[in-house]
C-alpha cells in the first residue's frame, strides 16, 4: 500500500482508530442519577424473565415500562435502575443485562468526537483506564445500539 493510499484510509478512519480504554470501576454511576432508560427489546425480556423465575408477562408488568412504542426497566425514584443493589454496588441481573448495559460506553453518542469520548471520562471513571479495546470491537458494539 502506498503512502497516499495508507494516509487516505487514515483519513476516513474514526478518530479513535487505535481504540480506547475502559474497565468497569463498579462505581455504579450508570445505573444510578439522573432519571433516564434502559432500552429493552423482547428478547432481552425474555432472557431477564428466565433469570428472574417469572413469565415474560408477570416480568413485563413488574419491571418493564412503556415509553411510547418502545420499552425500559423501571427506575427508582432516585433514577437507579431496579436491578441495581445499592448495597452491593452491582447489578442483580449481570449475566443477562440489557445490550444497552453491555456496551457501555461504546456508544455512537459517547464516541462521536473526541470531545463526546472526554466528556464521558469525566463523568465515568472507568472510560478512558484499563483494558485497551481495539476499533472491531469498539464498532461491534456501537453497531448494537444507538443512543
């Protein structure tokens, strides 16, 4: 490959295209604050179903609420997620969690600029540390959801 061709492709690669670090802290801060949603479609559904022991219709009506046309887990008062343990400072639900939670924060909206990716290591102390994540993975699992 030529110089010109190499700088090109460069050219046209996200600005993170030599990947970026993040290692959950287990602060909690994504699944607590501010009143938001956690996405959830019918499979997901059914996976946290399974994992709680209920039908998918007793699951929905305990933890699923609508907004709009589309679906969320409940929140608290506070905006903590209902599977978050304040105790433990850990999600009750881990092994099942939503595509939502297993992508944070490789989202398009946290990675879009550089200044988007440095807003969320101000406000997530774990983006930004830890584990190199190369650009395959960092595309995989922003292509999983957009927020």
């Amino acid at each position: 490959m030529t110089d010109r061709i190499k700088k090109e492709a460069m050219s046209k690669s996200p600005w993170y295209r030599d990947g970026l670090r993040f290692e959950c802290s287990q602060c909690g801060d994504c699944c607590t604050g501010a009143p938001g949603y956690v996405w959830v479609n019918d499979e997901e559904i059914a996976q946290l179903a399974v994992l709680m022991e209920l039908s998918v219709d007793q699951f929905e009506e305990t933890y699923v609420r609508k907004v709009g046309l589309r679906k969320s887990l409940r929140e608290y008062s506070d905006g903590a997620c209902v599977f978050f343990d304040t105790n433990s400072r850990g999600c009750t639900v881990y092994s099942a969690r939503p595509r939502q939670c297993r992508t944070w924060p490789f989202w398009d909206s946290n990675v879009r600029t550089e200044g988007d990716w440095k807003e969320t290591c101000e406000m997530c102390p774990g983006s930004g540390k830890g584990a190199l994540y190369q650009l395959e993975e960092i595309e995989e699992r922003k292509s999983q959801i957009r927020i």
